[in-house]
C-alpha cells in the first residue's frame, strides 16, 4: 500500500518550475508597482476627514432626508432610479441586435470580429467622456445621464449577450426542423425559451451596476444623486454627505436584495 | 404569486386516461405591465424625449469628430500616467484580492458555522460594495493626498468587495467530501481548508481577480477625475482645455492597453479553467 502511494506520489506532475516562475513574475510586476506608491504630502487630517464621514452616516442631516421636494434625498434617489432602469433597457434594446451580429456561430467571423471590436471600442471610453458628449444633445440634466448609462451599459450586455448566444444548443433548431418548423416556431420554440433566462438575467445585473455607477454621472452634471454628493464632499458638508449616502446605500441594497431574488428563480428555472 | 393565481385560474387539460394537469397563467401581462409603468414613470423623470434626440443628435459626433485626427505629438507625455494607470489597477486588485480571502472564508456558511459570524461579514461585505468607488476614491484622496496612493487604495476597497463576494459564493458550492475526510483523520480545520478545499477554489479565485484586475484598468482611468492619478488627470485636463485631438490620443492608448491585458488575462483565463 505504502510503496503504491509513494509511486503515485513520484509520477505526480511536476509542476514546481512553473509555479515557482508565476511567483517570481508576480513578484516582479509588484515590485515595479510598487513604485507608484508615493505618500505624498499626507494632508494630515486624513483620519478626521473619515471619522467626519462616518459620524455624517450616523447623523444625517434630516431636513435632506426627509424632504420630498426636487432636492431632497427620496426625489433624487427616484431619479437616479429612473436613468438606471431606463438608460437599462435603452441599452439592452441596442445591445441585441449588435450581439447577434458579433456572435461567431451565427455570422462570418469577419463581421463578428468587426462587432467585437466596436463593442470594446464603447467600452473603452470612459462614461465621463459619454456625459460630456450627450451635454451638448440634450443640456445638462437627467436625460444625458440616461442616454449615458445606456451607451456604457452595451458593453458589457451585449459582451454576456453573445456568451449566451454562443452557447445556444442547436441540436434543438435541427430537431424542431426535423419536425417541420418554420422560421418563425424555430425562433419561437427553440431560440427564445432558451435564451430568455440568461438575457434577463443579465440585464437585471446592469440594472444593479448601473444603480452603483450613477453616481459618475454627477461628475459632469448628467443628473441622479451624483452631483449633490459630490458638492457636499467638496465642500466638507458631511451631514449631507451621510444623508446622501444613507440614502444610497439603502436603495442599492433593496435593490440587490430584489434582483438576486429574481436572479435565482430565472437560473432554477 | 398565488393571490395572482386564485385570480387567473389556471388552465386545467384532462389527459386521456382521466388526470387533470393544471397550467398556470403566464405572469408575462404582469411583469409587463410593471415594466410599461416603471418605463412612464422614469420617461416623465428623466425627461426623455425622441424628438430632442433625432434633432440634435449629430452634436454627439462633434467630440468624437473633433477627436479625429488624434494628436500623435501628444503621444510622450501619456506614457507616464499610463504606468500610473497600471501599476495602481496591478497593485490595488493584488491588495484587495488578498485581503479578500480571510473574509471570504468567514463568510462561507459551509467552513464557519457559526450563523452571526456569517451574517456579519455578508453584511460588511454587501455595505462596502454598495459604497460608490469614486465616493471611496474621493475620500481617499482626503487620506493620502491627491496622487496615486489614493487612487491604489480605491482599487483595492472595490475589488476586495467584489473578489469577497465571488469567491464566498465558489467556496459554498466546492465539495466538502475531502474536507470532511481530513477531518476525520484528525486534521485541524485550518490544514484541511488548505489541504482539501483550496486547491478546488484556486483556479477559479485567480480567474475572478483577473477579471477583476482587466475591469480596475478601465476604471482606474475614471479615478484621475476626482485627483486619484493615472489617465483620467490628464484626461479631465484635456477636457477642460477642450484639446479633443490630445483626449483622443489617450483615448487610442487606452483601447490599445485595455485590448492587451485583456488579452493576456483571456489566455491565462483559459489556461486555468
């Protein structure tokens, strides 16, 4: 028994040069990392600045809570809902055609590759860079931030997208043919039931980023609670900036709560 | 749902040898009803309108026009920031990958069994990720400095979150027959997670901080606009010039950089998996 165990261990692969040269590289890239760390001039009060901020959340300011006018935290809350739900959908809607033209095993890969490369190339720019160019379209406000979101959130929809596509069992479509389907009862019966749990799947999941990054879009005035947060950082208001984030964080996590909710019953089918 | 059911009575079929099988009503009028309410609701908030978007739409294409032909003399001042883009986004996934594993562990309901220690550290996990990364960035930017420092530790903050939550859930769904074998033979629970339960996670812990890892390089260029270093300075800088050839350049790279680690860390991906 002992002399099989001994052999087994013996013929084991050996793994120890690879590993050991993934360890020395690994050490290496952070090595040369390390040198962006410069603490620089430290401003001192780092450490006040974060207690400030936690005794903001625990004291928000309530007349910022509470109130339901425009600036109060439920109507921007409210709002920054609505760009996220909607730049949501607006996004899905362009992202399924554009993925059914990138996924490989339904075009020629010549045009799938081009569809590829045009869904990294919106994802590269980053959203600050989107809010600024719907600016010009639509003024500052809500609606930019809406048509922001949707354009950040093809890229990684439309990226889930053709993974689920290509993953489409097409044994179904050749058995339904079989039967004597036509096009339409292929799409209806074959395609569709298969795809609409992943799809919705997905998008739920944007939502749930698209709800956490809303607050990028304050950055150039694109509407949703961005930009009063960050007014209120700046300018040391920390009361506000608990109400805000109090604010935020319970509706983000409400949020998630729903959508993992609805994510488990789609995947159990 | 079953209110829902008990007012649209299910359709009820009676098979040939006499059983009666029930469908119940699709939920599809439903959800699409919330959906149109929800669509008015944000259509009126946000004040979206059609008409604005097909008049004035062209106005979108005057950056990107203005961006064309990209400034290639601006070519040899970017370099900087971008190591500062990489290097922040290598060494702050490396941090929040590591630190994510203790909490990771304690959060696992099939390791620790105590019930509050798990719900804690779910919870913990669950409020730092909601806390927005650039709110994480713009505070740390109050700690450390305006610099790369601050932008590293907002990296980190995120991906300790985000690899948390991953790998908790990998290491639920791992195969506990091995862990409970070495327990058996009297080995300490803490030789037998590493023994018997991390070598099953491994793989696919290094795939998610790699995923993690291509993600923080898009995301650290954004950083730069609340002072955290890397692209996104000089990019809020070029904006604010209105230099679009320059910002187009960054731009170019960036998409080049992104492509490449993407790239390397697809073919590693692959390779562990």
């Amino acid at each position: 028994m002992n002399e099989r165990i001994k052999k087994a261990y013996a013929s084991a692969p050996k793994t120890w040069v690879w590993q050991l040269l993934a360890a020395f590289i690994v050490a290496c890239l952070l090595a040369w990392s390390g040198t962006a760390v410069r603490v620089s001039s430290s401003t001192g009060n780092g450490l006040e600045v974060a207690g400030n901020i936690l005794s903001g959340i625990f004291h928000p300011s309530a007349k910022l809570l509470l109130t339901l006018g425009t600036d109060g935290v439920p109507y921007l809350l409210l709002e920054t809902f609505c760009i996220a739900f909607l730049g949501t959908i607006v996004g899905a809607v362009i992202s399924l055609p554009l993925s059914f033209l990138s996924a490989s095993n339904l075009v020629p890969r010549g045009v799938a590759l081009v569809g590829r490369v045009l869904i990294a190339a919106i994802r590269t720019i980053p959203a600050f860079a989107y809010g600024l160019m719907f600016i010009r379209v639509t003024g500052p406000g809500p609606f930019a931030g809406l048509l922001t979101m949707s354009l950040c959130s093809i890229g990684m929809v439309s990226k889930m997208f053709i993974e689920s596509i290509e993953d489409l069992d097409k044994r179904i479509l050749e058995s339904l043919d079989a039967a004597g389907c036509t096009t339409f009862q292929k799409i209806r019966y074959g395609i569709l039931p298969q795809l609409t749990a992943d799809f919705t799947s997905t998008i739920i999941y944007r939502f749930d980023m698209n709800l956490r990054d809303a607050t990028v879009l304050g950055l150039v005035g694109a509407g949703g609670i961005g930009a009063p947060l960050i007014f209120a950082m700046s300018s040391y208001r920390w009361n506000e900036v608990g109400a805000i984030l109090l604010g935020l964080i319970v509706l983000v996590l409400i949020i998630e709560w729903i959508s993992a909710k609805i994510r488990v019953k789609l995947a159990r089918g | 749902m079953s209110l829902y059911d008990r007012i649209f009575k299910p359709h009820v079929y009676t098979l040939a040898d006499g059983t009666a099988v029930e469908e119940k009503r699709s939920r599809a009028p439903l959800i699409l009803l919330v959906l149109i309410a929800l669509t008015v609701l944000s259509v009126r908030i946000t004040g979206f309108d059609l008409a604005v978007l097909v008049k004035k739409g062209s106005k979108f294409f005057d950056i990107l026009k203005a961006m064309f032909p990209p400034n290639t003399a601006y070519l040899g001042k970017i370099w900087q920031p971008l190591w500062d883009t990489i290097k922040m986004s290598i060494l702050g996934s490396f941090i929040g990958a590591v630190l994510a594993v203790p909490f990771a562990v304690a959060a696992a309901s099939n390791i620790v069994t105590n019930r509050v220690v798990v719900f804690l550290v779910r919870l913990f996990l669950s409020l730092v990720r909601t806390l927005p990364t650039l709110v994480c960035a713009l505070i740390a930017t109050y700690i450390f400095g305006l610099g790369t420092m601050a932008g590293t530790c907002a990296i980190a903050v995120f991906t300790f979150a985000y690899v948390g939550k991953q790998l908790f859930e990998i290491i639920e769904t791992v195969d506990m027959g091995p862990y409970e074998a070495m327990e058996a033979l009297g080995a300490t629970r803490l030789r037998a997670f590493t023994a018997a339960v991390f070598p099953q996670v491994l793989p696919t812990y290094l795939s998610v901080s790699l995923f993690c890892l291509e993600g923080n390089v898009r995301y650290a260029s954004i950083l730069g606009y609340v002072g955290a270093g890397g692209l996104g300075l000089i990019m809020n800088e070029k904006i604010g010039w209105r230099e679009y050839d320059s910002l187009g350049m960054i731009l170019i790279v960036l998409f080049v950089t992104v492509m490449v680690i993407e790239g390397i860390s697809h073919a590693l991906r692959k390779r562990l998996t």
